[in-house]
C-alpha cells in the first residue's frame, strides 16, 4: 500500500521508501542545510531503505525542544508512518536550560515515551558536530574548550564557536551559517570518529562539550570501506 503524502516534507520518491528517518531541527538553516546536502552526497545510504525527511513547521509552531517535539509527535500521529520509522529532535542546548529553564531531562523521557522517537542534542550547538569534521575537541586547549562550551557572543551576529570555526575553514570567507558540503562531508567519518572519542555514555545527552548527531548520522550514511 502506497504511503499517504505528506505534504509536509520535500517531494521525491518517498512512497517507496522503505524506512524514514523524520528530522525535526530547532535551527532553521544550518542543521537543515546539512542534513540536505548529506542526502544528495555519495556518503548518503541510498540503498533505497532510508529516505531522509525535514520537516517544516507552521507559521504559530515554536522553537524550543518542547515544541519542536511536539510538532514531531503532531506529524507521527497525522501520517502514515510505519513502525520501523525513527523520528529524530535535533536541537542545541544553548541557553535553553539556564535561561529559558527548559527541562531536558524531561525531553528526554518523552521522546523515550514513543515508540522510535531520539534527541540528538548539541552541546553548546550544532556547530560543535562542524568542528568535529575538522578537529579532534582535544587538540584545542582547556581554555579553549571552555570558550567553546561557552559560547559567548564576540559580535553581532556571531558566537566563540563561530569564530572557531571560521579559522579551521581557513578559506578567509568566515563561517555563514551555511556549511559547505565540500568543506565537510569528505570529512564526515572523522567527525564521527572524534564524536564518538569524547561522547558520554553515561549521560541521556551530552552534559559537556560534544553532540549526539553522530548517532544518526552513523545510520544514514554509507559504511567508510563502501566509499
């Protein structure tokens, strides 16, 4: 049987698909960019089994962990989803918890209420998993990694980790918000790699420094040996 459209999402062969991966972001430029450009890339799992899907939100949907969860479970029960699906909340910590007070912890045990349901969260934000493309956090210094987790405004419209970033892309044009596919994807086994050396097993989310984006990008990406 066919899938119901969803018209929420991109067009283009989904119906056929036999798993999806249902992407909800807290951004709405970066981390969908990303995630964009990994689907088109030679590193994506195209096999056929995995469609990658962004949702969009709707003028009055919020953009805290809680709504952007609540807008993922309203697209769940709404469409045809299979059960093998996985629905995932990509989010940043941010100031969510020390100045908007959100409980994550609490986002935590929701998404773990439903069926398939993941929170791959950055800590400070997404451009931690962008960093790991390009650096082991260990080869910056402690005092270093501090500002990182920081993330104090040094402008603007850029934060520490902006800035960081810039100098690792090192092509003098600075960092847009928009990564380049060719700047990082090449990379995309090393990010995991460097993500998975600093990741707390321990903890429902990174708790310090780090990000658990690399759960789900070791899913929707081809085996290394396979490139």
């Amino acid at each position: 049987m066919p899938r119901e459209f969803i018209p929420l999402i991109r067009r283009g062969g989904f119906e056929s698909a036999e798993k999806f991966y249902i992407l909800a972001f807290e951004g709405t430029v970066t981390e969908r960019k990303y995630f964009e450009d990994l689907r088109a890339s030679e590193y994506f799992n195209d096999s056929g089994l995995i469609e990658t899907i962004p949702l969009r939100r709707g003028r009055r949907d919020g953009n805290s962990p809680v709504d952007v969860k609540a807008l993922l479970s309203k697209t769940k029960r709404e469409y045809n989803f299979r059960p093998t699906d996985e629905f995932w909340l990509i989010i940043d910590r941010d100031d969510w918890e020390q100045i908007h007070k959100i409980d994550l912890d609490t986002v935590v045990e929701e998404c773990r209420k439903e069926n398939n349901f993941y929170m791959a969260l950055s800590n400070p934000c997404f451009e931690i998993w962008l960093i790991l493309h390009l650096s082991k956090l260990s080869d910056f210094t402690e005092e270093v990694q501090q500002k990182i987790f920081e993330n104090a405004p040094v402008s603007y419209k850029k934060n520490f980790i902006d800035v960081v970033l810039a100098d690792l892309i090192g092509d003098g044009r600075g960092y847009n918000k928009r990564p380049n596919p060719e700047v990082f994807l090449p990379r995309v086994y090393d990010a995991i790699a460097h993500a998975e050396e600093i990741a707390d097993n321990e903890s429902s989310y990174p708790k310090g420094l780090g990000t658990d984006v690399y759960v789900l990008v070791k899913r929707i990406t081809k085996q290394r040996e396979t490139i």
